[in-house]
C-alpha cells in the first residue's frame, strides 16, 4: 500500500521491495498478502456474510475475517485499524444489524474504500432498514458506500471492482463472471418460455 492507504499495484509493490520481482498474486495470497478486510459485528451474522466471503474466495480474491462489536468493544476495533496490518488491505467491508455504525467508525480511521452492509437482525423490529440508514447517511467528508439490506455478495462484487481499476487479471475474472451470469439468465429464460408454450 501506498502512504495514506492509497492502493497499489503488485508492480508498485515489486518497486518498494515488498514482493519478490515476477511474483504472482497467487504466489501473494498463498504468503498471506491480503486484499480485503472483512469485518462483522458479531458472529450470529457469519450466516449472512458467508455470499459475501465466498463471492471473494471465487474470484479468487485473499481476505481476512475479523468478528468485532463497535459498540461493546470500540477499543478492540480501533486498535486493528490502527495497527501496521491495515497496510496489507485496500477495501473494507463491514457488515452487521441494528444500529451497527461500524462501517462509519472504520471511514473515520481510514482513507481506504470502506463498504457497508447492513443486515437483519432477529433483535431488532426494522428489518435491517436500522442498519442502513446508520451507514448510508454519514455526513460530508467521511464517505461509506452501501449495498442493499443483506446485499452481502454485492458488497463482494463492490470490492472486486474497485479492486480491478489495477489489477487486469481481476477484471478479466469480473468479465467472465459477469458473462457466465448472462449466460444462466438467458437460459433460464429460454427455459420458462418453453415451459410456457409447452404447459397445457
């Protein structure tokens, strides 16, 4: 990473001395290089995360996992944003339900892209619409990004993006993706039309 959080390419890296000259992303990830740092507020929301983890993992993007309550542990939060290890990562994606706030806590800390992910929460009466609006609306100067409510493999696919503005392998992944996703709804359509003419 650059100074002040800004991202860098392998090849900015490779000039810095922080990677080895021709190591590959792959040869990265397997060396604990990380890209994406995923943040959840508690662990009863792993279940709703999991799209957004494993969209990550298929496009084959490294990431790190951290379970934090902003509220119940600020002090905790702060200390990992902070920390040398948030060199290693240049989007940010926190997610949780309720009045959860953290996605605005971590943009307070740090220039780097923050996401947001609001969730539903089985404690709370307002479908998550609590979680969004404690994120969508943060004032001038310290912008968050949100996803819809449960959006979780949106927020994935947020990332990778901004992650592919320099990283062309990446963006190749996005194109296939989002080609096969093309692909599958054309065909499905195929399908029902059939199922249409055919159903007596």
């Amino acid at each position: 990473m650059g100074k002040g959080g800004s991202m860098m390419s392998v090849g900015d890296l490779e000039k810095q001395g922080e990677v080895k000259k021709g190591e590959k992303l792959e040869q990265l990830i397997t060396r604990g290089f990380r890209r994406v740092l995923v943040l959840m507020g508690s662990a009863s929301d792993k279940e709703k995360m999991l799209p957004c983890i494993k969209q990550l993992k298929d496009l084959n993007i490294p990431l790190d996992v951290e379970v934090i309550s902003f509220h119940r542990a600020p002090e905790i939060l702060r200390a990992l944003l902070l920390s040398e290890n948030m060199k290693n990562y240049a989007v940010v994606i926190a997610g949780g339900g309720m009045a959860f706030h953290m996605a605005g806590a971590v943009a307070a800390y740090t220039i780097k892209p923050v996401i947001a992910l609001p969730l539903t929460s089985d404690a709370s009466p307002l479908c998550g619409i609590d979680a969004l609006l404690s994120s969508v609306q943060m004032p001038p100067g310290v912008p968050v990004a949100a996803v819809g409510i449960n959006s979780a493999k949106n927020a994935a696919l947020l990332a990778a993006a901004i992650l592919s503005l320099e990283d062309k392998d990446l963006e190749e992944r996005l194109l296939a993706f989002r080609k096969d996703m093309l692909e599958k709804i054309l065909n499905e359509d195929k399908k029902n039309l059939l199922d249409f003419f055919t159903t007596p």
